[in-house]
C-alpha cells in the first residue's frame, strides 16, 4: 500500500503540470509540491498493518454481504454493511486516511473528493449497489 501510495504522488504533479501548464505559475507548482510533500508525510504516518488488516475485513465483508443478498436475507446484509460502516468511520487509521485525502484534494488543478460517498446513498439499500 506504501508504494502505490507513493508512485501516485510522484506522478500526480507531471499529470497536473500536464493539464495546466499554461495556467499554473511557478509559485502556484511551488505550493502543490508542498502540499504534496505534506500529504505523502500525512500517508506515511498511518500504520501500514492497520491499513493491511483493514483491507482484509473490508474484503471478508464484502464477501459476507454479497451472501447474504444472494440468499434474500436482505436486512442482515444490510445490518452488516451499516455496522462495518460504523466501525470505518471509528477507525483512527480511516480518519487519518480521510485526513491526507483532503490535503491531496485541496491542490491546485486536482478534482475534489466528493463528500456523498458516506452520506448521499443512505436511502440505497446495500444489496441494490
């Protein structure tokens, strides 16, 4: 997870510079690099074994979902997917990991993160995604 981390943020600033060349000025690149710095910091604070164990809940979970939709037990699924959202949202590793994303989305010539991901799809029922 470390090295991917870092490969995309060595690349994101040649993509940026690419696409906004003729509108970035120098100071403007200057301040992106920092900001960049600050985030690829911000990512390797967080504890890399946590983030691995994570991924291996997450994966078991989706596993344990998708089953239970298959087999109409729709509520359970559901029941499931809000308490593992819950504990996402509790983890100290995830907030940090939202943290580092922020910084990385309030750069110059990068694309915001959309906030709904958590809050727009509440009405949605986990087995209809």
């Amino acid at each position: 997870m470390k090295r991917p981390t870092t490969i995309l943020l060595l690349i994101l600033p040649c993509i940026c510079v690419a696409q906004n060349d003729q509108d970035m000025s120098d100071t403007d690149t200057q301040k992106m690099m920092q900001q960049m710095q600050q985030a690829q910091a911000c990512m390797a604070s967080i504890d890399q074994a946590e983030l691995k164990k994570f991924e291996q809940q997450a994966t078991q979970m989706d596993t344990s979902i998708k089953a239970l939709c298959a087999s109409g037990k729709r509520d359970e699924a559901q029941e499931e997917a809000v308490a593992f959202a819950r504990d996402v949202s509790n983890n100290p590793s995830m907030r940090k990991m939202q943290e580092c994303s922020k910084m990385m989305s309030s750069m110059p010539g990068m694309p915001a993160i959309p906030q709904s991901a958590a809050g727009e799809d509440n009405n949605r029922h986990i087995c209809d995604q």
